[in-house]
C-alpha cells in the first residue's frame, strides 16, 4: 500500500489531508508534526499521527519509505533542503551558500529571505482554489508555456551544480513529489562539485538554497 506522509499539520497540513482523501485512494496517511498543540485532540484522524520534526522523521525511517511513497510537505522550510543536509554524511565541514538572484531575473517575483531564494511567476497572492493550468495563469489568464521548475532546470550549466525537485499538485493548493526524488538529490549532492543548489518548485513557484565544500 502507498504511503502518504503529510509533513506539517497548520493550515496546509489540515487541507492536504482533506484534498487527499477525496481522491478516494487507498494508502497509509502519515501526519507529521513537532508541535503538540498541531495534533493535540485529532484522535478521530484517519492517519497515524506522529510527534516529531519532519526531516528527522523522515531520515530515521528512510530504509521503511518506498520510492513511489509521497512526501507532501506543509510547513513553512524547504523540506527537500533540510533532508539533504541531514543525509550528507560525505560531506563533512559542508557551509550553506546563498543562491545568486541572477537565478530570477527574468521572473516577477524573486526575494532572499535568509539562506533561501524564493522564485514565483506571480507578484500577487493566488487564488487558493488554483488548479495549477499547464497553459496558462489561473488568474491572470496569460499564457505561460514554460512550467518554474523547468526555468530553474534549465539554468543548469558546466559550472552550475543544481539539482530540481518537481512539486506535482495533488489538489488545488496541495504539492507533493515522490520520496525517491529525495535519494536522488542525495546522490548527485555526493557526486557534484561545489557549489551545489537545490531547488523545489511548482508550475509557478519555488524555493533555492546551496551549499559549499
């Protein structure tokens, strides 16, 4: 049976279960979270609850998780980014790296905020009801013919190590990607030069961040 592990249980966490369960398929829903207060009088939830941070979580029991498992992440880091640097023991004496704004330039919107770059075809808050269109923008109704994920993948080069996750919606608002694309990120993070950069994205929006050797 699939595995589902809904990382995160605020606002999103809550909204991806319910968009998950009426897609009315069979699998075992993991809710993850390292605040009490999050899964405290949830006993009626059709999933097993777990205490604890989601990256940990997700390194410990890594042998357990199947490659077609989803991972849907809803808190407010950059998962894939924080699971890396948790599973990089051949890196040692690793040191984060902010990603050049040059990634963004051509994009509406693109901001550091701490360590992380945060990428997004839209400079306006989007319609919680978005289906995410492969044509166009939902609200706006411009055409958009190159999905974010694949703009930031191809900025790829001889001297750019970067590695991108595909955020797939699952539901209006919810994403989520397959638990074997974290084991690839591990891999080509342990066999690239430095610097290297990650990035998970949408059709429209995303997070960067790197790291240096």
């Amino acid at each position: 049976m699939t595995q589902v592990f809904i990382v995160g249980f605020g606002k999103f966490g809550n909204r991806a279960l319910a968009q998950w369960r009426r897609r009315g398929e069979k699998a075992r829903i993991w809710i993850i979270d390292h605040r009490p207060e999050a899964l405290s009088g949830k006993e009626n939830l059709p999933g097993i609850r777990v205490l604890a941070d989601g990256p940990q979580f997700l390194t410990r029991y890594q042998e357990s998780i199947k490659d077609n498992d989803w991972i849907i992440p809803a808190l407010p880091i950059h998962l894939a980014w924080e699971w890396l640097t948790l599973n990089l023991r051949k890196r040692p004496g690793y040191k984060t790296v902010v990603p050049p704004g040059s990634f963004g330039l051509k994009l509406p919107y693109c901001q550091q905020f701490g360590d992380g770059l945060f990428l997004s075809y839209a400079d306006f808050i989007c319609p919680e009801n978005c289906p995410a269109p492969v044509t166009h923008c939902f609200k706006t109704k411009k055409k958009r013919t190159i999905p974010l994920w694949k703009f930031i993948a191809d900025q790829r080069g001889p001297k750019i190590a970067l590695e991108v996750i595909e955020s797939r919606q699952l539901a209006p608002g919810v994403g989520g990607f397959p638990f074997g694309e974290l084991r690839k990120l591990q891999i080509r993070a342990q066999m690239s030069r430095p610097p290297f950069f990650v990035a998970t994205a949408c059709r429209c929006h995303g997070v960067m961040h790197g790291l240096t050797w």
